[in-house]
C-alpha cells in the first residue's frame, strides 16, 4: 500500500497525512478509507471459486434522519497466523501495492 507520512514531502509512492484537519476518529476513518478506495476501487479478489467483487467501494446514503453517509466496503488481506500471533492486530495487513492517492489526500 501507499506509504503515510507525518511530516515533509511525499514521494510517488507517499500521502502526507493531513494531520490538521484529522482532528477525530471519523475524520481519520473517513480520510484513510476514501484513499484505500481510490488506490484499489479497480481492483478485482477471488472470494468463492468463480466469483470476485471489487476489493473497495463505497455507496452515498440519505439517512431519515436528513444526513447523508458514505457506506464502505472494504476488503483487506491479512496474514494468515492473524488470529493466533499476538500483538498489534492491524500490523497483520498485507501490502497490495506501491500507488500514491495523489494530491487531493495530503495535507
């Protein structure tokens, strides 16, 4: 996956994390699940033999309570020893690929 960075100048393969205006948790989620979908939304993964959904892709939802929300789909490959290695169980994601969101995801 594309690398984050904190501080400094992106490279190719690099999103500056906007850290300013990621100032709470739906704000982080929203901004690292839109950059996950625009890197891999074409992607293609074999879940049954025969059949393959996108591996990211959100809808645009009205609530009844007036909000609009954005429903996400995602799907991430993980090691498989995820459930039986302790530690920190997001650093059990694998890497899909080396692609920048581009400017529209830094800061």
């Amino acid at each position: 996956m594309t690398a984050v960075i904190y501080s400094g100048t992106p490279t190719s393969i690099q999103n500056l994390a906007p850290i300013a205006s990621l100032t709470t948790l739906e704000r982080l989620i929203m901004w690292a699940l839109m950059l996950y979908n625009r890197i891999n939304k074409a992607r293609d993964i074999p879940l049954i033999e025969g059949d393959s959904v996108k591996q990211s892709s959100f809808q645009r939802f009205e609530g009844k309570d007036g909000n609009l929300y954005l429903g996400f789909t995602v799907f991430l490959p993980i090691a498989t020893d995820y459930e039986v290695i302790a530690g920190q169980p997001w650093t059990h994601a694998i890497e899909q690929n080396t692609a920048s969101g581009g400017i529209g995801f830094n800061s």
